[in-house]
C-alpha cells in the first residue's frame, strides 16, 4: 500500500550502496548516505558542501616547510 511505502521511506535506513554495487567506495558511500540522511540536519546543508565532498582533495597550491 501507498501508506506502508511512505512509512518504510521515512522509517528504514536505506541499503547501504555497496552491497547493491560492490565496486562504490567506501567514500563515496558515505556520501551517498549522508545525502540520504532521514534528519534534515544531518544532510548536506548546501549544494558547494555536497560538491566539496564528491570531489578529490587537491594538492595545497604552496607546499608546507620542511
């Protein structure tokens, strides 16, 4: 039924990504489940914090003294 379909969705935890597709990686599975986050302020509080996290680390633009 609709009602059982809404309760599930906002009641259950997702499937954790990598057990529908073994090859995600463990980071970017965190980032899925925190985008799927059931509490609102436990999301992404913003479209650049999700973007920062999907994207790689880049290399400080100076290098730290030795």
């Amino acid at each position: 039924s609709q009602m059982a379909t809404l309760y599930k969705h906002a009641s259950e935890a997702p499937t954790a990504p990598r057990l529908l597709n073994p090859k995600i990686s463990g980071e970017f599975e965190a980032v899925i489940l925190k985008a799927l986050e059931k509490d609102p302020c436990e999301r992404f509080q913003s479209y650049p914090e999700l973007i920062d996290a999907l994207l790689p680390p880049t290399e400080p633009m100076i290098p730290a003294a030795r």
